[in-house]
C-alpha cells in the first residue's frame, strides 16, 4: 500500500494518536514537515490518502504552502484519494472546497461536549454515538461546502465536523495525546490568560480532565479513523 501522508504545519502539532492508529493497523504514513520547510508534493498519487493536522496560522493568512495545500487537496478529492484535516485540517478541506473560514464568536479551548446530528451521513460515521468530549483549540471556524454534511456541532461551534464522501474535515481534536496538550497547554499560555471565559479551560483542568477524557476520545477516534481508512487508494 502506498503511505499515507501526513501534514504538520507546527512542531507541537503532529498526528498524535492517529499515527497510533496507523501502526497499530500496520498502514504506512510518511510525515511532512511544512514547519521543517519541506515541500508540499505536486500531485497527490504517491499516497494512499491525505491527513493535515492543526496549526497557529490562519488558512486565510498569505503563506506560501496554503495554496499548494489547497491544490493538492482539490487534486487528491478530484482522484477520489481520501482527505483527512483536524482543526487547521479541516479549515483547508473547506476552503478548498468553496467555503469561508471565519473568526468563531468565541474562542474555544480545552474539553467540550460535541454532538453528533441527526443525519445518515453522521451515523456512518458515528453508529449510534450521539455526543461525546473532545478537546478544541480554535478561534476560527469554517463554514460548510457545498455538497457536504455537517455532522457534528458543539454550544460553542455549530460547525465542528463536516463529511463529503470519503473525506472527513473537524474543527475539533480527536488526535490529542497527554503530551500534546501538557505542550499545547505550556505553549498557549499567554492564549489562556488573554481570553478568561466559559470556553476556555485552565491548563490545570485541561489536564486533570484528561485522565479520565482522553481514553473515551480515543475510542471516538478509532471509530471515526476506521471509517475513514476504509477507502485507502492500494
């Protein structure tokens, strides 16, 4: 099977639990670090699918590598090669499919209750799962393509995950490790405090509530993750 390629845009936010996920499923992944300076391929056919993770930056920002993303992603769904995006991810897939990245009116940051709607493309995703925790860090939202289903959505963010096909865009994290957010948490610091509010949880919290959140979201992951490997290109 060709590898699955993996897009990190910030050293703090790479694949996590979903590179878990791969070895355990014995699916080879070869990791691209566009915060290292490599480059964003030219075509999407040396890969069995296509995962971007988060970042600090906006899609809407003049970053040379945003537009090569975003053709590679048109690329890879016109060839009907499997995208992937978390948070950042997620926003590029949308963009890239004609929809507007906007500010969300509310920061969202730590543990939050996401739900899953009430529509068929939802329950292929989810089966009978209705809600679960997940942890977020955005500012930004997008909006849904054309075509597309929303499928999950919190208080704070109608839009939290949006299916087309075989491709799955989330504003949300479900990759999170313990050691992603103790960095995350030491990293936004200054994020945190700026914005004191009833979405954004106190790293102390983040932590604690990880203990007993992080093997559930993992178990949603899995879900969402097998799913989505189903239409891997050999």
């Amino acid at each position: 099977m060709k590898p699955v390629a993996i897009f990190r845009h910030s050293s703090g936010e790479g694949p996590g639990y979903f590179a878990t996920f791969l070895e355990r499923h014995t699916i080879p992944m070869q990791l691209i670090g566009i915060d290292a300076g490599e480059l964003v391929p030219a075509t999407p056919d040396a890969y069995s699918g296509l995962v971007f993770m988060g970042g600090p930056m906006s899609v809407n920002d003049p970053l040379p590598w945003i537009e090569q993303e975003l053709s590679l992603i048109r690329a890879a769904i016109a060839r009907g090669i499997p995208v992937l995006g978390h948070c950042l991810g997620g926003q590029l897939m949308a963009k890239t499919l004609g929809a507007e990245i906007t500010r969300n009116p509310q920061k969202e940051i730590g543990w939050g209750k996401v739900e899953v709607l009430d529509n068929p493309v939802a329950g292929e995703w989810f089966g009978h799962l209705k809600n679960f925790t997940s942890f977020h860090w955005h500012g930004e939202t997008f909006g849904i393509p054309v075509g597309a289903t929303r499928i999950l959505a919190s208080a704070a963010c109608a839009h939290q995950a949006f299916a087309l096909g075989p491709h799955l865009g989330m504003q949300c994290h479900v990759e999170m490790t313990r050691d992603m957010i103790e960095e995350w948490c030491h990293i936004g610091a200054d994020e945190i405090a700026a914005h004191p509010c009833a979405t954004v949880q106190q790293p102390a919290d983040m932590l604690r509530q990880a203990a007993n959140d992080l093997a559930p979201l993992h178990a949603t992951a899995d879900r969402l993750y097998r799913r989505w490997i189903i239409n891997l290109k050999s």
